[in-house]
C-alpha cells in the first residue's frame, strides 16, 4: 500500500468511526474465552491508532498484558455502516495525549480528572480494517433490496473494502 493509499484509507476510517464512536472492543482472557465491552472512542489519528480512556486496574488491563491482540467493531444500522478492526493494545501513560484528549464528561469515570491516579489510555494499533458503507436510509435500502428481487439480480450492498495498513 502506497502512503497515498493509506493515508486515504485512513482518513475514510476515520470519517465512518465518527458517525458511530462507541466501539465494541473484543480480547482474549487468560481463560480463553474472549470479552467485549463498549467504550468510547477518544481519537483515531492519522497513523491509523485508536485511543480510549480506561481505569489501569481493571481485569481486562491483566489480560492486555498477556495477550494483546484485539478485535474492535462499529455498528450504524441507521446509516448501514459496519466496521471491523484487527490489531494490537498497548497501555501508555502519556499525560500529554491524555490532556489532549479528555473531556468534561470523562469525570463520570475518573472523579479525580486527567490526573486520576486510575486513568490509562488504551491505543489500539489497527493493522487490518474491513467496512461495509452503502450511507443509505433503510427505506433506500429495502427498495434497492426489492429491484433486485424483481430484476433477479444480486444486491449491490454499496462500499465494501478491506484494509491492511500494517503488517
């Protein structure tokens, strides 16, 4: 992938996330089985990473550290936009980024605020993307469902592509 290519990918990942921002984040216990919980999409830059706030002493940080492989997933049936993210989780202590990136209503989880003792931020490395835009209302959708019922043609789901932005 040229730079070109992935700095557009990028910036229409990042256009599609902001229409949902609550992510579905996806990991593997020490057990094996895997656990999802939404968080709150804080930012998506332009290197292709993810960030979210989290409290540092939560179960799911022990699992980070031995497996940090994870799974993030945006749904907008209102808009018919899917989007599935494959990459890696770190844990970074940047007061900087945390600065950056804090707002007001954070202090629901973090009373202390952007120095909360049990604030840490989540970075997902994003090596692989897939979504699926058709940016339809449903009504535009059933109807495009229905012509090709009728013609006996298959429908055209809109924009479908996979991304590999790293390796």
């Amino acid at each position: 992938m040229t730079a070109t290519d992935k700095k557009s990918s990028i910036e229409k990942l990042s256009k599609l996330i902001d229409n949902v921002n609550v992510a579905m984040i996806t990991t593997l216990k020490v057990n094996g089985e895997f656990y999802s919980r939404p968080m709150n999409t804080m930012d998506f830059d332009e290197d292709g990473n993810l960030f979210f706030f989290s409290d540092e002493h939560t179960p799911d940080v022990h699992d980070i550290k031995v497996n940090n492989r994870v799974s993030v997933t945006y749904t907008n049936p209102e808009n018919n936009t899917y989007i599935a993210l494959n990459g890696r989780l770190y844990l970074e202590q940047d007061q900087e980024k945390i600065n950056q990136l804090w707002v007001p209503a954070c202090k629901a989880w973090f009373p202390e605020g952007k120095t909360d003792p049990n604030l840490t931020l989540l970075k997902v490395e994003v090596l692989k993307a897939e979504y699926w835009d058709t940016a339809e209302s449903d009504m535009v959708v059933m109807f495009n469902m229905l012509k090709a019922i009728v013609k006996g043609e298959t429908y055209d789901q809109g924009e479908h592509k996979k991304i590999t932005l790293k390796d």
